[in-house]
C-alpha cells in the first residue's frame, strides 16, 4: 500500500473531527483509499482537548505544514480569505495537493486557486464546503455529470435554518433565537455572513459553477438575509399553507442564470418545508434524473470532516495517476466553464407574498387590487388581519401569481402612494418548487 501523509491546518471544529475520525476508521479509510493514511504534521496555533494527537508533529506557523517535504496533502481548516489564501496557494506551489471546507475562499478566490492548481498539476477539492456534510458537490460533478441540471434551491445555511425553525415552531422573536444559536455555537460570534446570507450566497456560487458549468462567480448572486422577516410573516405564510425558508435558488433560463439567496415561501407540503433546524438540504431538478434530493447536517465537527474525509480519500485514490485522468475539480476544466449573463433579481419571474399596512375605509383595498389588475396581476390569495382596538390600520396580505419582478415593483410603487397605505410593501418571493 502506497503511504499517503496529510498535514493539517487549523484544528478547530473541523480540524479536530478530521483527526478523530481518521484515528477512529483507520483501517476502513485506508481499505478504501488503498493506502496508508496518517496525519504526519498538523498546523496549529494552540492544542485542541478534544483531540489526542500524540507524538504527531505539530507546528505553530501553518506554513510550516506547506514547505513539508514529506507532505502529500495540505487540509487548510483555518478559515477566512487571506492567510488561507497565502497557506493554500503556497501549498500548490509546492505541489502538495489541497483539501478544504472554506467556502469564502473558494467562492472569492478560487478560479485564480484551481487554475494554479490545474497548472501545477495537483487537486484541489472542497466538497465539505457546501451543505457540510452532504456529500453535493460529488452528486452534482460526477452522478449528474450526464444530466442537464435546470435548476437547483437549497437550505445552505444551518444558522438560518435553525433561527427560522425556531421562530416558526416556537414563536420565538429573532433576537432571543441568534443568542441562543451563537451560545449554542451555530452562529459565529459575528453572524453577518449567515443571517445576511452571504454564507449561502458563498455555496451558492459554488453549486452554481459546477451545476452550469460557468466560471465561479458571486457578484451577480441576489442577496438578501433573514434579519428583516417577521414573526408576524410566518404565521400569515404558515395560515395561507406556506413555510418560510431561507434559500439559495440557481437556475438556467434561456437569456442566462438567475442566482438568488433570500427568505422564501415555499409550500408546507414539500420535502424541503420539513428540514429543520440546523439540518441542510439542496433539491436539483435536471432533465434525465428529474428531483432528487440530497439531505443531511450541513455544519458541526464530524458531519464536516466527514466531506474532508471523502476527499482525502479520492486523492489519495487517484495519486498514481496522470492529472488526465482526474476528475475536474468544477466538473470541467477551467478553460471549458463558459460565462453566461446573470439575470438581474428585477427580471426574474416568480410568486409573491405581499404584507402592507392598510388605513380600515370603504373602497381602500378595491383601490390597491385594481393597481395589481391594471399590472397583470392575479391575486391567487388576499387576507386583511384586523388590528387590535385603537388601531385603523389593517395588515393585508396578499399571494401573487407568477410575475416579472419589474412589474411587481412598478405596480408596489403606485400602491405605496395611496393615501391609504401606510408605509412600504414587504414583499417576499415564493417558489413551488415545481418548475
Ligand atoms: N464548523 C463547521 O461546522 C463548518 C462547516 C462547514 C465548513 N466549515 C469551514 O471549515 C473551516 C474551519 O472551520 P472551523 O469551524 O473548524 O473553525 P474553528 O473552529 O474556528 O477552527 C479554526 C482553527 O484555525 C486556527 N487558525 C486560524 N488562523 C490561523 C493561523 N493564521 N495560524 C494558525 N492557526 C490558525 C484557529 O486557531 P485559534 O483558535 O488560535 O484562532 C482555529 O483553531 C472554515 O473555513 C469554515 O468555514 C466549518
């Protein structure tokens, strides 16, 4: 058996797991690879008590890790875009193959990391950087590599899965629902990237490239997070049949892609209604298999280094072998990725759910639905909340049809003007999942 030495850099969370799990399954992993596995070198700037390394070398300076003669493979587990950019590329450099679970990092930089990877002849792999430990990436680069994939949505981040499964089954104010998940560890001591959504929108340049086959991409990607949801929002969606999840939805039009991330009605009835808490999932349409859906835990200690793992092993698999043969890392070579127009969030075509505040007279809201007729606008739900005593305002809620985002807007604006309507319309996009 050929012997294959890994270095590992950061042994956080994920670090950790990797070390564990490899010392744990041994003899199973090294079956597999059809080689022999040992951490020989970890980076690392404290000890971790959650994980015995014994005599394993350790250095303080990661880089250390990279300049290793005798290392095969780099696993950066640090995190964040800079040093793990230096320590990665510094890595290829010195050809060492690389595995990672840093979604930024790929996401930002990783067309100028893959291409002097694919110059160097070495692999980088990421699979634990999407939906943790779901194994996405290899689903869609290798057992949907004959399909055409229409379109993808998917619950990408656990954090705001879990804050709006809390909201939704609790009924529990935002706020108290981000504390707990921070002290529970779920959400980062800054949770900006999760709850605005630019965690997901991270994954999702990701499964976009390797679903479309275009270049790694994240400045045409709609963002927008949970912070603005309501409670209020979810028990109305919940009344009409509608969860509220946060999504990051990819798909292939005739005049380009349309990448989005944001909070979205989806009905009560689907598969992907029912994933909660910090549990990930990603559904795929594609033109030979149909939907398929891949479901699992998206983040934690061994969930992720369970991707890290099935990586490692794939190389370790294929290291005799020319770079020809390798599987490449974003389904094609980077050379045959073919940018395509990003639609703008304003010329998708979708449903929505309306939520203004309303003044309580006679003929107020015929005012409002004919602005919506006049539009082309087919209201397929309208519900008007009363408000408490003392107040005149009433919440209507209104469910479009499937409509030019443009269209919407520009009716919303004759809406906003009505002497009658307080304040703007939320507005929340709702997908069927079905088309
Ligand atoms: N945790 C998850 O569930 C999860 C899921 C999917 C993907 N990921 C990704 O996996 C990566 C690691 O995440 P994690 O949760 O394991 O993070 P973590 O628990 O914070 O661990 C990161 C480790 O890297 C160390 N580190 C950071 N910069 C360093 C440097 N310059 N030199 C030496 N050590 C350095 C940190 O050391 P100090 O403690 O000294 O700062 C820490 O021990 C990230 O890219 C993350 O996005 C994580």
């Amino acid at each position: 058996m050929k012997s294959v030495q890994i270095g590992i850099c950061g042994l956080g969370t994920v670090g950790s797991g990797v070390y564990n799990i490899l010392q744990r399954n041994a003899e199973l992993i090294n079956c597999r690879a059809n080689s022999a596995i040992t951490v020989t070198h970890i980076g690392s700037r404290r000890d971790n008590p959650l994980c015995d390394i014994g005599q394993t070398r350790i250095s303080r300076d990661i880089f250390e890790v990279a300049r290793d003669p005798d290392i095969d493979i780099v696993v950066e587990l640090i995190g964040g875009t800079s040093v793990a950019f230096d320590l990665v590329m510094m890595s290829i450099k010195h050809g060492k193959h690389v595995v990672t679970a840093n979604k930024a990092l790929i996401a930002e930089n990783g067309a100028e990391i893959i291409a002097a990877a694919e110059q160097r002849g070495v692999i980088v792999a990421f699979e634990a950087a999407v939906a943790g430990g779901i194994p996405i990436v290899k689903a869609l680069r290798e057992g949907l590599a004959g399909n055409r994939i229409n379109w993808l949505a998917g619950i990408i981040n656990g954090t705001s899965n879990f804050i709006l499964s809390e909201m939704a089954s609790k009924g529990r104010a935002f706020p108290d629902v981000l504390a707990e998940a921070q002290a529970k560890g779920y959400a980062e001591a800054d949770p900006t990237f999760d709850i605005e959504g630019i965690d997901a929108a991270h994954k999702l340049a990701i499964l976009a490239s390797l679903a479309f086959s275009i270049p790694l991409n994240i400045e045409g990607i709609f963002i927008q997070g949970i912070t603005q949801l309501q409670q209020l929002d979810i028990v109305y969606a919940r009344e009409l049949g509608y969860a509220i999840k946060h999504l990051g939805i990819a798909r292939q039009t005739d005049e380009g892609v349309e990448l989005r991330v944001h909070p979205t009605l989806i009905p009560e009835a689907s598969v992907i209604a029912g994933v909660n808490g910090v549990l990930n999932a990603v559904m795929v349409d594609a033109d030979a298999l149909g939907s398929s859906l891949y479901y699992g835990r998206g983040a934690g200690s061994e969930p992720t280094a369970s991707s890290v793992l099935a990586d490692i092993v794939d190389i370790s698999r294929t290291l005799d072998n020319p770079p020809s043969s390798w599987v490449p890392t974003l389904g094609c070579p980077l050379t045959r990725l073919v940018e395509q127009e990003m639609i703008p969030v304003t010329n998708i075509e979708t449903c929505y759910y309306l939520r203004f505040s309303m003044f309580d007279a006679p003929g107020a809201l015929s005012d409002a639905t004919k602005i919506m007729a006049e539009a082309g606008i087919s209201i397929e739900a309208i519900i008007q909340k009363e408000q408490p005593v003392g107040i005149d305002y009433v919440n209507v809620i209104v469910v479009t049809n499937r409509i030019p985002e443009r269209l919407l807007n520009a009716a919303l604006s004759k809406i906003e003007q009505l002497s009658s309507v307080q304040g703007s319309v939320f507005i929340i996009r709702l997908e069927h999942l079905d088309q």
